[in-house]
C-alpha cells in the first residue's frame, strides 16, 4: 500500500509533563489513503513500509537507494529511551513502546533516584552532549565527597573507594544521582515525543528474513526491521525469545525511603552502605534537602502481609535496625510513613544468547540483578552505546542496512561484547549478598569482643581490591 511521503503511519501521542502524573492522550493523524485498524500493520517511519524513507548512496557513476534502518523498541525506560535518542542521532528510524510512562514502568517511587557513573554519563556525552548538560544540571553530584562501607552497629569506615580521580584523569564526568522521572522527561524530550507511545505494551512479535512485526496489547501492529527489548526483568520480549523462566528471589526484601533532612556530614559524604548480618541499609544524598535510602533484610519472599504494612513500615524498620548507629535511625525516624514504600528484590541467572534473527535484549531485559552496586541504569547505558555502534557499523562499510544476515552478525556482536562485563557485575552483586549472611567482625569470648580473624583478613582484601574494581566499573570502555 503506497502513500505520499506526508503520511504519518505512527499514532501521534502528546506529551505531558510527567511530573504531573498524567497520560498520554493519542490521536490518529492519518491520511486518506491509509486507514489504522487494529489488525493494519503500522510501518516503523514516517510513512508505509513500502514508500519508507530512504537515502541515495552513490557507488562509483551510480546512485543507489538504502533504506533506512527501522528499529523497534519494547520499553521506555531508561534503556530503551537511550538508545531510542541514539538510534535518532544516528538517522534511524526508531519508535519506542511502553505501557506507562508516568510512573517508570510503575517503579519510580518505590525504586527512587538512578545513580549514574561516570562512564554512563560519558557515554551520554557521546549521543547528545546537550541533553547529557541537562542531566548534569538535574542531578546531585556524589563523586566528589567520600564514599564507600561502613560497619551498621557503629557507624565506623570499613572501606572508602575514590570515584573522583578515576573520572578526573580520562576527562569523564563525575558520578551523580538523578531522579528518575526528571532523566524520563529529559530524555523523552530529547526522543520526541511522537516516537514514544505510551499505553502500549508490546505483547508478541514475529519476525522473517524482511522484517520483524510486534503486537501492542491493543492489538495494533507495527513493522520494523530490528526489535530491541527493554522492557526490564518482567521482559515480555525476553518471554515469547526464550520461553517463560522463574525470577530468582534474592532473599532480601527492601524498604526504600526519602528523608527531608540535611545531615551535618552531607558536604563531605555522598553515599555509604551501612553493613550488618542478614541486613544492609544504604544512603544517598540526592540533593534539595532529602536523603535517599534503602534498607534491606534477609527474609522470605512475600512476608509482609497486609497487616503489618497497615502497622507501620516506620516501625517494623526502627525494629530491625533500632540498635544500628545514629546516622541510619535518625534517617529512618525522619522519613514520613508515606514515603516509605516495600518491595522484595529479584535477578535472573545470567544467558549468553540475547537475541534471536532480528531481536536482541538490551539493559534488565538481558542481565537483570540486584541492585547493591546500583548498576543497573548505567549497564543499560552501556548496552545502548554498543548496539548502536554495531548497527552503525553496517551503514559505514557501505552494507544495506536491512539485510537480514547484516542485521543478525551485528546483534551477535554487540552480546559477546557486553557479557563479559555484564557478568562480572551480576557474579559481585549476588556474591555481596551472599556474603551479608556470615557478616561477623567480633567473636565473643567469655565477656571479651575479639577481631573475627577471617572477617579481618576479608577487610583486607575488600581494602585491596575494591579501588581497582571501582576504577573498572566507573570508567567502563574509556
């Protein structure tokens, strides 16, 4: 079905401003000649997919047409908007699908602010130089105070890790948090809105040599030639790939909370994690007066029940940490019931296939895990800047862009170039974890309290170790 090049194949949303909780409305703007049904195919561009944008490449005395790349995105969140404003800068087609934008996929309280280190911001830099400013503008700088671990029961450093100089020295910007709905709105603005559909979630997809189609919940189709899922750990994509697999439970369920207080100590701490048997809390300053916080205890999925949520989460809290040290109480006692939210915490085991023909996974979609380093938001980033060199790599060595074999060999190696990394990440967050259940730094004899040696020899090593672990996680390919 042809159309003039001034059809508009894509159902065109208007973007509210998210921090006022409202939706997308759509409206359909379409000419006579093409009629949207539930079952029509809607093509990935600005027009049908047989009169599709396309580009003269001159090859000797000849011009030939390559048409444009058309990449499909499950997930508006932090990925899938990232690389949706790369995929744009680069001149590809691209149309991103989510079913909320308002609330993060309906975790954006209960998750609170991102951490973004140093080489995600770098790799912001390197899409969009403006709108990785306004990031910056938005967010609290961290890195330039002291961070790093601290003993729960006494407040006193077990380890502190310099993220400041490894950034300083390779010209990076420095590590920061920002809340999530003010980097969803940045980055929405920045995409466009009328590539972002909200209230669409993709629900199936099929795909041949040509193209690749997905299925909206609505029943709406629409055609590309690349679909991407990032749609996090409840991945739809992931599903219909590989099948349906279980969530691991990580054993620990999490209370997350955000503190109008500014601590005396906030010039010169940014965030520290306070350790404890079967138990951590972590603090953040994220800037405006408010602490952010989580606090995290070993036990069995789905164990608070209705009614103790009714009792109060303050006080379950003040129970489990109560004999902690001042700087995590006084926290927790600062913190309004309201804005203290609970949630048990998942991860999946890693997989070394991401992708199948034309659909690959990018960000929690692909390596989903807990959160005790905060890197999630910033391995999706990550992912986003490798993909879109490998589909960029076809339009540079002069290949049609929408061949399938083209296609396949470059989502292959943008995964065997994030694995390795990836599963470093995943092993160390659940091996920290882990390790919470025999956190023991004094043995008790008689009515003395002794250095646990094997716990000392531990500290060493963290010590040791833990600077040049940070230097890798902050600076990434730089």
């Amino acid at each position: 079905m042809a159309t003039t090049s001034t059809s508009q194949c894509f159902i065109r949303p208007y973007y509210h401003h998210l921090n006022q909780q409202k939706y997308f409305t759509p409206k359909l703007y379409l000419n006579s000649n093409f009629k949207a049904k539930k079952k029509s195919i809607i093509c990935a561009s600005s027009v049908t997919r047989n009169s599709s944008k396309k580009v003269l490449k001159k090859t000797g005395d000849k011009e030939t047409e390559v048409k444009k790349l058309r990449i499909l995105i499950a997930g508006g969140g932090v990925g899938g908007l990232v690389l949706a404003l790369a995929a744009k800068k680069r001149g590809f087609e691209v149309a991103v699908f989510e079913k909320d934008l308002s609330t993060v996929r309906g975790e954006g309280m209960h998750r609170g602010p991102i951490q973004l280190l140093s080489s995600a911001l770098g790799i912001l830099v390197d899409i969009d130089k403006g709108v990785a400013n306004k990031i910056m503008e938005a967010g609290c700088v961290t890195g330039n105070r002291i961070n790093g671990l601290v003993d729960g029961l006494s407040g006193n450093w077990l380890a502190k890790y310099d993220i400041l100089s490894p950034a300083t020295k390779r010209g990076l910007p420095v590590t920061l948090v920002i809340c999530r709905m003010a980097l969803q709105e940045i980055l929405v603005n920045a995409v466009g809105d009328h590539l972002v559909f909200n209230n669409s979630k993709v629900v199936d997809f099929s795909q041949d040599g040509h193209k690749v189609v997905v299925t909206l919940d609505d029943g709406r189709l629409f055609e590309g030639d690349i679909l991407v899922g990032a749609d996090g750990i409840w991945s739809e994509v992931r599903k219909r790939l590989f099948g349906a697999q279980e969530a691991n439970y990580s054993g620990y369920t999490c209370y997350s909370g955000l503190a109008e207080y500014n601590p005396t100590y906030v010039n010169s701490i940014g965030y520290r994690v306070f350790l404890g048997s079967k138990r951590y809390f972590v603090a953040c300053d994220v800037g405006n007066g408010r602490m952010q916080w989580y606090a995290f205890h070993k036990e069995a999925p789905r164990s608070i029940d209705a009614s103790t949520e009714r009792a109060g989460k303050k006080d379950r809290l003040l129970e489990l940490f109560g004999c902690w040290c001042k700087d995590v109480t006084t926290l927790i006692a600062k913190t309004r019931e309201e804005m203290i939210f609970h949630r048990d915490i998942y991860d999946r085991d890693m997989i070394y296939s991401w992708g199948i023909g034309r659909v690959t996974l990018l960000g929690d979609a692909a390596h989903p895990m807990q959160p005790n380093l905060g890197q999630g938001g910033c391995l999706a980033i990550e992912d986003c800047h490798q993909l879109i060199l490998e589909l960029d790599s076809i339009k540079k060595h002069g290949s049609d862009a929408t061949k399938s074999n083209e296609i396949t060999s470059a989502l292959k190696r943008y995964e065997q170039k994030r694995i390795l990394r990836t599963k470093i990440v995943h092993v160390v967050t659940r091996m920290a974890s882990k390790s919470l259940s025999h956190y023991q730094p004094f043995v008790y004899v008689w009515n003395l309290r002794l250095p646990h040696m094997v716990f000392q020899i531990c500290r060493l090593v963290l010590i040791l170790v833990l600077p040049h672990f940070m230097t890798w996680l902050l600076t990434g390919h730089y």
